[in-house]
C-alpha cells in the first residue's frame, strides 16, 4: 500500500514538473503577438529595402525545433527534414531567427541566409534590420555564408550594438553559444573552418550577390 501511494506522489510530480516546463516554454517563445514592424501572417515577400534600411523576412522563429522554408509559389511553409538520419528535429531549439534576405531574378526568389539576433519573430514576419557581420563555414564540405543582422528598432533588440567589434567584446558568451549550437545542430563534427568578418565585409557581400543579380 504505501509502495503503490509513493508510486502514485512519484507520478503526481512528474506529471506538475512537465506541466511546469510546457507553460514556461509557451511563455518564452509566444510568437502569437507580431513586433514593431513584423507583419503576423504571410502575405507577401517584402522588398530588400525599406527607408534606405534593409529588410529580412523570418522562416524559422528563436525557440522553435523544427526548421522550415518559405514556399513562395504556394505562400506556405514546408518542414524541412534534416539530414542526420531523417531527423524531423534539431537537437535544441533555434537560439536566433532563421531568415533571408529577399532577391527575386524574374519569378524565381533568391534567399541570402541570415540570421536575426532579437526576440522570437513569427514565420512570416518582416522586419527592417541592421547588419551586423557574417558567418562563413563548412557544412558536409559545402561552403556556406550567412549574415548576423539586428533589428533596427532598439526597443526589439536583445543586444544594443552596432558594431561587430563591440558584439566579441561585449557580448562573446552569446557568440560562443551560436557557434556551438551551428556546429552541432545537423550532427556532431560536420561543420569546420568557421570564420567570423565585420559588417563592412557583410555589406559588401550582399551588395555583391544583389549587383551580380541585376545583371
């Protein structure tokens, strides 16, 4: 009897401690309220630029663990499946905002990968950014470049830097945590040669990639 009651607190609490963990996550990552300038439902791609200020548009919110990709030609979102034995996760979830910089080469979209330090923004959103550098690495031997861009309002920023010198120095354990988190996130040893530059590098990288499409 007092076997089958222990038994019975033991499951009560397991039961509270997964509850617990639900609300806690549903509050940190609620992405039902659009910020500032974030448009809540897909509706159309946004143009590069707004008010001289470059736009990104979000597929992946901070806090999800399930990767998706914005089909343009049906206006929905496909759930990419990871190549790590078919996972449909990634280990953690998102520590920033997986989004791209839109360029269009007659009806085909082009995506420039980039990544959105700020609070969880909703897939679909489109917010006016800062860049802040970019991030080149190996992945399975393939080479990939991706830029780091902040928010423009300060008010939505999670960080307040302008500068990519200011953001090692000042913010380096949030650096470190991105680092690992890309290194690891497909499988463990599968991305190398990982190398950080400035926003004056990343500028002139996505000025060339829109000057090589308006060819």
């Amino acid at each position: 009897m007092c076997v089958d009651m222990g038994y019975k607190i033991k499951e009560a609490v397991e039961r509270l401690i997964i509850l617990a963990m639900v609300i806690l996550s549903t509050l940190g990552c609620d992405q039902s309220k659009p910020i500032g300038n974030v448009t809540p439902k897909v509706l159309s791609i946004p143009s590069l630029r707004l008010d001289s200020l470059y736009q990104v548009f979000v597929e992946t919110p901070a806090g999800s663990s399930t990767t998706l990709s914005y089909n343009h030609h049906d206006n929905r979102f496909d759930t990419l499946t990871l190549p790590l034995g078919g996972l449909k996760h990634d280990y953690l979830p998102y520590p920033l905002n997986a989004c791209f910089f839109p360029l269009w080469i007659q009806d085909s979209l082009v995506k420039v990968p980039a990544w959105l330090l700020s609070t969880s923004v909703p897939a679909g959103g489109s917010i006016r950014i800062n860049i802040l550098g970019i991030i080149e690495y190996k992945e399975s031997g393939v080479s990939k470049k991706e830029l780091l861009v902040l928010p423009n309002d300060a008010q939505y920023q999670t960080i307040q830097v302008d500068r990519f010198r200011d953001f090692i120095i000042l913010y380096d354990p949030v650096k470190f945590i991105f680092e690992t988190w890309l290194k690891n996130r497909h499988g463990i040893g599968l991305v190398s040669q990982m190398n950080w530059q400035d926003e004056e590098k990343a500028r002139e990288y996505l000025e060339s990639i829109i000057n090589q499409m308006a060819l």
